[in-house]
C-alpha cells in the first residue's frame, strides 16, 4: 500500500488563477470549477468529433498532483494531463500523462502525481476523442496541487482501517405504513489514524484541519495505487492528537466524502 497522501490547496481556486475551455456548453461555463463545494457543478464542453482541453494557467510553481473528480470522458477515449513553463508542453506524471480510469469508478476522483513536482505556469488536460464520436464531456472538480498544497507524510496512515459505505436516504412512512425515500446519494466514511508521528508532521496535519476545518474539501488519497480509495471529502469532525512519548503523536483523522 502506497503512503497516504492529502491534496488541501488548489491552484485553481486562486483569483489570480485562469482557466479557458476549448468550448463550453450553454449553462455549463468554465468557470463553474472555480466552485470547489458542488462537484456536481460541472464545466461541460460543447458537442463535437474533436478532442476537448480546459488549461488552467498560474503564476510560477512547482505542481506536485493534479486530480480530476466527477469526470465524463468520450466513449473509447481517454483524458490526460500536460504541463509546461512557458515553453512547449510535455506529459505530467513522469509517464504519459494519462489517467487511469477505474471500472467501476466508486469515487470519480482519479489524480497523477509527481513526488519531485515540476516547474509550472499552465496546466492542460485534453479529453482524447479516440473514435471520434459526436459527443460532450464534463469535469466537476479540477485540483491542481503545489508543494505547498501536497501533503505526503513518511508515516502512513495505520492498519487497520476502515470504512463505512453510507447511504443518508430518509425513510417517511404513511398513515397507512407505506414507505417512501427522500433519496440522497451514498457516500463513504473513512476512519483513519496516523501512529507515532513526529511532531512537524502532526503539525502539518494540524495546520490543514485549521485551514479548512469542516469547510473545505481536500482530495485524501488513503491507498494512491488504489483510486477507489482516493475520495474529495472534508473532515468528518474532530482532528484527534494525542501524545504518546517524546516527539511521538497518534492523530485521528476522520474524512467524509463529498458527492
């Protein structure tokens, strides 16, 4: 299992941060992933044979991940990820640049990363219409991570560990004890912990939860080689520190997805 890893700041959300579309669709702007608390929000292109891109364009920095959530892609095709610092773009990631698309894709997040980062001013993903089929595709949630935005502690997250799958559908009965739902979609529940910790990485941890509390989603990728174990969610509630020994912490760290 590869070593847990939090994406909780995103280029794109800065003011300063651009983002152009090759098209967008009547309703479905751009811009809408500017919005990090609806992934149901999406930028839709238009309807075309051709490849579709969205470039988000930034100030200087070094890109550690760059993740895509609630994505639809052309049938047959596939989505990839291109960096560049003023010059010609080349492939983020350190292979092609291509996403791995899960079946069955439980948490529609998928993310690339680059441990040692790479200097950045835009970053493109392109939507490859392979068999050119007369179609649109979406993206809800485009998180692009700097250094100072990408946690990846050299202590892992502990065995064991679970999860809850969660569906918060209210159930209402009639007079007569026919049953109804006011459905709402499922989502998972992660019950994390890190042991024996040292100080600066609890403090990291920390200062995260003090940054978003139980605001702002992050992108926790518990298992990184395992995309249905990296889910967008906020802290579920309390951040539980404890101290063990000397320069020794156990944190809690429960994390609720968003959908």
């Amino acid at each position: 299992m590869a070593k847990a890893r939090i994406l909780h700041s995103n280029v794109v959300l800065e003011a300063a941060t651009t983002l152009v579309a090759s098209a967008s669709a009547t309703g479905y702007a751009v811009t809408n992933l500017k919005n990090p608390h609806k992934r149901t929000l999406v930028w839709r292109s238009s309807t075309t044979t051709g490849d579709q891109t969205v470039t988000a364009s930034f100030s200087a920095r070094t890109i550690k991940a760059v993740a895509l959530v609630n994505w639809l892609i052309h049938a047959g095709g596939s989505v990839k990820v291109e960096y560049r610092n003023g010059g010609a773009y080349a492939a983020f990631g350190g292979g092609s640049g291509v996403f791995t698309i899960p079946d069955p894709a439980r948490t529609r997040v998928t993310a690339l990363y680059d441990t040692a980062g790479v200097t950045a001013t835009d970053i493109r993903i392109t939507f490859t219409n392979t068999a050119a089929v007369s179609a649109y595709v979406e993206l809800g949630v485009l998180v692009i991570a700097d250094s100072a935005g990408y946690l990846a502690s050299t202590v892992n997250v502990s065995d064991p560990f679970g999860h809850d799958q969660v569906d918060p559908s209210e159930a209402r009965a009639a007079l007569g004890g026919q049953e109804w739902f006011n459905e709402r979609p499922n989502y998972l529940e992660f019950s994390l912990g890190y042991r024996w910790l040292p100080a600066a990485q609890k403090d990291a941890l920390i200062a995260i939860y003090d940054d978003h509390g139980r605001r702002l989603p992050v992108v926790f990728a518990v298992d990184p080689s395992s995309p249905n174990l990296t889910v967008y969610g906020r802290f579920a509630g309390k951040l539980g520190v404890d101290h063990v020994t000397r320069d020794q912490w156990h944190v809690d760290v429960p994390i609720r997805e968003v959908r």
